[in-house]
C-alpha cells in the first residue's frame, strides 16, 4: 500500500502544471469558470 500511495502522489505533482505556463486572458475576454450540464439522481424504468 505504502507503493501505491507513493506512485499516486508522484503522479500527481508530475501533472502539475502540464500544460504548460498559466496564461492571461485576451483582452476584452472574460476570465472565469462556466459550469454546465445536466444532473439526474434516482430510480427510474424504461
């Protein structure tokens, strides 16, 4: 166990910042997060 939970924090601080540098915006665009989608929880027939 103590390998696996290595080989999964080193593989999360090797994807840190895989894409590349943080870049700004473009002027005049918005900077932000948009969420969208649907969401269905339950029970249901066909």
């Amino acid at each position: 166990m103590k390998r696996l939970g290595l080989i999964l924090v080193m593989a999360t601080l090797a994807a840190c910042g895989a894409d590349g540098e943080p870049e700004r915006p473009a002027k005049g665009e918005k900077a932000g997060i948009t969420v969208t989608g649907t969401a269905k929880l339950g029970i249901g027939s066909r």
